[in-house]
C-alpha cells in the first residue's frame, strides 16, 4: 500500500521573559524618620529612628498610613490552548501535502506553522523522492499532550490520494506520525514531525468502530428474541440495504415464529481496513453452542436454519460500516463464513 513519507521539522522558539514590578517602599519611610527627627529637637527627649503606631483617634502627623499597598501580579505570558495546537498541525499538514505534489515546494507555505520552513522544505524534498502525490481527501485523528510551552502529537492521518496526472488512480492509506510542538510568541508552531506506520488507525476511531459493531449484534439479538422488525435499534445500528434486509427477513421470521440468538463474543472483534467516513470490522469467534435458530413456542432447535455447533468451531464475521450526517457509525452490510480456520485478534493496528 503507497503512501506519502513524512519530514521532520526543526528547532524551537525561545518564549520572552517578562520583567518585576519597582516596590514603593522606599518612598514611603522617608516622612517618617524626618518627622522623628524634627520632634527629638524640640523636645530634648533621645532621637529615634522608631514610629508609634497611631490607634483610631489620633490625628497627629505621626497618624500616617504605614501599610504598603500590594503590588499588582507579574502577568504570566499566554498560552495558545489546545484547538490552537490543533488548528496549527492541520494546517501544517495541510501545507506537507500540497507542497509534496509540487515541483518546487515553497517554505513561505510553512512560515506560519513551522519553527524552520527552510528546513521543513529539506526534509519534504528528501523523504518524497521522484514521486509527486496529489492528495484529494485527509482526515485527521490527532491526539495532543501539552506540557507547559512544549507539545507532543500522535496522530494517524487517513488520506485519499493519486500520482500526479492519474485521477482514476484514487487510493485511500493511514499513515501514522509523530511530533512536536512549541508554544512561541505568535502560537504554536511545529518543532519536529516524522511518520510512523503506514497502516495505522487512531486508538478514538479504533474505540468508536468497534463499539458500533458491538451495538450491531446486540441490536439483533434484541430484535430476533423474539422477533420484531420495528425494533429502535435496528435504524440505530444499521443503514441502508442491511437494515431493508434484516427488517424483512426479521418480518418472515416473526410470521413463522422464529427466534435466532447469536450470544458469541465480540471480545476478539477488530478493525480490518478504514476509509474516510467508512471501515471494515472483523470478527473471528469461538462460536458457542447456544448459538441457533428456534422456534418461538416450543424452544426447539431448528437445525435445517443453523446447524449445531461443533466443538471448538471457529466462525468469521465481517461487517462495512458507514458513517452517518450525524456523525454515528452504522453497518451497511454484512458477511460470514462458518466454521473456518480464521485467527482470533489476529490484526490490530491501533497507534496508542
């Protein structure tokens, strides 16, 4: 599977240091040991440098206010938060890629972004080679950890992209990266950036999937027991022809008094290809032998629907999900081989 390689980017941005706030105490003692002095001259009484501490009637000038008022806080110089962070490595990665299709890459397109455009150029050239990519779709699953004015990315980019001068040609690949950051005077900028596996999915979308197609099989072991074409979680966990589908065979199934369960589990279940908006879950399971079909009154199994299960049988299941206007993932279709010699949890890609 093709792919872009990725650069590094270089050096960081010292952050400017603000300076104190002048005291005042200096200006404040001065009335008061040239009132004592004055009043040890008139008096003949010893000097001293010492001032009474006037209580709530007295009026003399000695009465003066000897408290100093608090000095204001020094500022601590602002930090870009994260959706800055976030804006700011979209927009670098945005540049990589446009600059990667091009003959002549230019580093003004990371002045805004990087901490060394120059330097980013360098690392394009070197790792593109002859290829010139030409990216049509990105999607972007970062996940940041910000420590002070320092930042760590980690992220698994799904790109959507064709060589130069072949748009039939369209492939979509993931392509892991790990980088770094530095907050500056004028944001976050890119400190370093390098790629990582070239088959990756984000830990966020890995969690997401999986938890979709989990809520799939427990939405038709819900409907089929019993049997009930109109079951909320049908439209929930499923789209298009595979919920026509699965509505019209629950439909005969509720006329003929038929109930399927399918109680095994889904613990070895994992994401086998993704796309923008689209992925592949699969799922190869030790299959129990509760697993069958049966009839609704009498709870006799109906072996000529599903066969019994055999000892140690292993089943595979695989499933397209599609992800919906609403941001919720749900299965558009559906297949499955029985007893087969498939390995559970045998392929996971998941960038922690």
């Amino acid at each position: 599977m093709g792919g872009l390689d990725y650069p590094t980017a270089v050096s960081t941005v010292p952050v400017a240091d603000h300076g104190d706030t002048p005291s005042r105490l200096a200006f404040i003692a001065v009335p008061f040991a040239l009132a004592a002095v004055l009043a040890a001259c008139s008096t003949g009484a010893p000097t001293s440098t010492s001032v009474r501490e006037p209580d709530a009637t007295d009026n003399s000038a000695a009465a003066v206010e000897t408290e100093t008022p608090d000095a204001p806080p020094t500022a601590e110089p602002s930090r870009p938060d994260e959706d800055e962070l976030a804006a700011t490595w979209e927009a670098f990665h945005t540049a990589w890629v446009e600059q990667a299709s091009v003959d002549d890459p230019d580093p003004a397109e990371f002045q805004e972004v990087a901490v060394d455009p120059d330097r980013a150029i360098e690392a394009l050239v070197a790792q593109r080679g002859d290829s010139r990519l030409v990216t049509s779709d990105t999607e972007l699953w970062p996940r940041f950890q910000v420590t002070g004015d320092q930042a760590s990315i980690t992220d698994c980019a799904i790109v959507a992209q064709h060589p130069d001068g072949q748009p039939d040609s369209v492939a979509t690949v993931t392509t892991g990266w790990e980088a770094t950051a530095v907050a500056t005077n004028d944001g976050w900028r890119i400190d370093t950036a390098q790629q990582r596996d070239l088959f990756c999915i984000a830990e966020e979308l890995n969690d997401q999937l999986l938890a979709a197609y989990r809520d799939f099989r427990a939405a038709k072991d819900a409907a089929w027991d019993p049997p009930d074409p109109g079951h909320p979680e049908l439209e929930r966990t499923m789209t298009g022809a595979q919920l026509e589908f699965i509505r019209d065979l629950l439909t005969e199934h509720q006329r003929d008094g038929i109930v399927i369960r399918d109680p095994a589990p889904t613990d070895n279940a994992v994401v086998f290809e993704v796309g923008i908006g689209a992925a592949t879950v699969s799922d190869c399971a030790r299959q129990v032998p509760e697993r069958g079909a049966f009839d609704l009154e009498t709870g006799t199994r109906l072996d000529d629907l599903i066969p019994p299960v055999q000892e140690g049988q292993l089943d595979l299941q695989s499933v397209e999900l599609r992800r919906g206007d609403d941001g919720v993932w749900r299965v558009s279709d559906q297949a499955g081989t029985r007893d087969t010699n498939c390995e559970p949890g045998s392929t996971r890609y998941v960038v922690q």
